[in-house]
C-alpha cells in the first residue's frame, strides 16, 4: 500500500513540475514575442489599449476618423436609408470596462457577451452584445506603422434604430458623456 501512495505521490509532484515547467515556458514565450514587438519597432495592443481607454486625449489621436464604415439610419418614411460620416463629433470615447472581455448572464436570462473575435498580430475585432442578438459594439483596431489604431466602428448610440430626428440630440449626449469620461480620464 506504501508503495502505491509513494508512486501516487510522485506521479502527482512530477506532474506539478510538468505544469510549472509548461507555465514558466509561456510566460517565458510571451516575453519573446513582446521583446520582438519592441525591436520591431511596433507597439504593443495590451500597452496601447491601456492608454487608449485611460486618456481622452490619446483616444482621439488613435482613431483615424473617418471611420470606414458610416452611420446609417432610416429616413423619417421608413422606406430609405441616409448615411452620415462617422466623424470626431461623433465618438463615444471608450474606457477599459467597455472593452472587457466577459461573460454575464443577466437575471432576466439574457447573456452578454464581450470579446475579441479576431486576434491576428496585425488585426483586432472586438464585439459586444447579447447573445442570439444584434452587437450593440465592434471595434476594429489595425495595426499601421508600428502603431495602432481605431479604424472602424459599429455602436448601439447610433443604431439603425436611431430615427434620424434624433441625431443631434444623440450626438450631444455623446458629446456630455464624453466631457465625464474626459474629467476622469483626461
């Protein structure tokens, strides 16, 4: 009986030193491909998003307005669509809780979803929403000239939804939103 225990236990200790091996190699791996980032002269996404959603001022530098993709909203007939450009004035700055992957499941039943879908070295998509329903957020960040930035957007402050009456009005609560988020995160 002794024996099998003995046997047991260094199964167990050779496997705990199998995974700390195996944790160490990628923590290890994670620096490497951070070290080639910084001699390639390309700036890290996890720096980069940490400014981006912890100052105002560098946000607006990072989004290349305007964005590819514009604004559509349905005319007041319901029967045509009109597009506007997504521009400067009309940007939600985002902070670090808006761009944070999770899983929640509502009390309601509902479960929301928030995270990257594409994660390729030069091409970041993040998306949230409720599952088995519209996104109500998709950000594409690109990577060019060793840095990154915001190129396209999609968000529920301007869905397709929005009847295009109320544009302006939209784009002034986008706006005092904006003014807190810049209070704190200057």
């Amino acid at each position: 009986m002794r024996a099998k225990r003995f046997v047991f236990c260094l199964f167990i200790m050779t496997l705990l030193t199998g995974i700390s091996l195996i944790s160490c190699g990628n923590s290890s791996k994670a620096k490497v491909e951070r070290a080639e980032t910084v001699l390639a002269g390309e700036e890290g996404f996890q720096e980069f998003l940490e400014k981006f959603t912890g100052s105002a001022a560098f946000q607006m530098t990072r989004v290349k307005f305007p964005l590819k993709t514009p604004i559509t909203l349905m005319t007041d007939d319901g029967n045509s669509e009109k597009t506007f450009p997504f521009t400067k004035e009309k940007w939600p700055l985002l902070d670090a809780e808006t761009l944070k992957e999770e899983r929640i499941t509502q009390d309601e039943g509902g479960i929301y979803v928030s995270k990257f879908t594409i994660n390729e070295p030069n091409r970041k998509e993040f998306e949230a929403g409720y599952e088995e329903s519209e996104l109500d957020l998709r950000v594409e960040f690109e990577l060019i000239d060793g840095k990154w930035y915001v190129t396209d957007c999609f968000t529920g402050w301007y869905g397709f939804d929005l009847p295009i009456g109320e544009l302006k009005q939209t784009i002034q609560q986008v706006q005092e939103e904006n003014n807190a988020f810049k209070e704190i995160h200057p």
